[in-house]
C-alpha cells in the first residue's frame, strides 16, 4: 500500500487520512509483531493515528486483531472517534493502579503516556 503525497491537503480528514496509510514496510513489520496491540495514551496527538495506521496494516495483512487504545479519553468524542475506525478504546487513568491491574494482557505494548 504505498502512496504519493498530494501538491495540496484540503482539510483535517484527508491529512488524518494521510498519516494513517501504511506504507508497505509498516505492513511487512507486522510479521514480527504477531498478535494483538494495546496503546497506552493513545489519547494523545499520535494516538488516533498510529492506532488507525496499525488497523488499516492489520487488515491489509489479511489479519484480524485486537487494536486496543487506552485513555482518559478527556475531549467530547475523542473514543468514539476510534471506534469509527474498529478500534477498540478503554476509558482510565493510567496512574490509578486499581486501572492497570484490570488492563487486559496483550502480547504488544506501546507506551505513549506524557505528563505535562
């Protein structure tokens, strides 16, 4: 799934678009990450984009798994805005360990967490 970039980006949904494709060799390194992904802070400037690069890599492979996006989720509709794209989301704070405990034990991580 490769791709060119266009001379110009006419808004917000054709950029996210854009970041979320891709490219063949983010398809091909998904052979050495077997199983399902859970994205810690996905709630972030990159979250909603790498999670929906990972599900779109996923499906080009032909794979079905989990891409699971944990955060507070704090803005109106920011989970929602990932399940639009068959991502799954989980709503908590990552500094309660009550919370931790209750994530689900995926075989990948990726920790995407700041404090400000």
């Amino acid at each position: 799934m490769s791709y060119s970039l266009p001379a110009k980006i006419d808004g917000e949904a054709q950029l996210e678009d854009l970041l979320s494709t891709p490219t063949d060799r983010v398809i091909a390194s998904l052979e050495r990450l077997p199983g399902d992904i859970l994205i810690l802070g996905a709630g972030g400037k990159m979250g909603l984009s790498l999670a929906r690069m990972l599900r779109r890599a996923s499906d080009a492979r032909g794979e079905s798994r989990r891409i699971l996006a944990v955060s507070r989720f704090t803005r109106p509709g920011q989970a929602e805005a990932f399940e639009r794209h068959g991502l799954e989301t989980l709503v908590g704070d990552l500094l309660d360990e009550s919370f931790l405990r209750r994530l689900p034990r995926l075989p990948n991580a990726i920790f995407m967490t700041g404090m400000k």
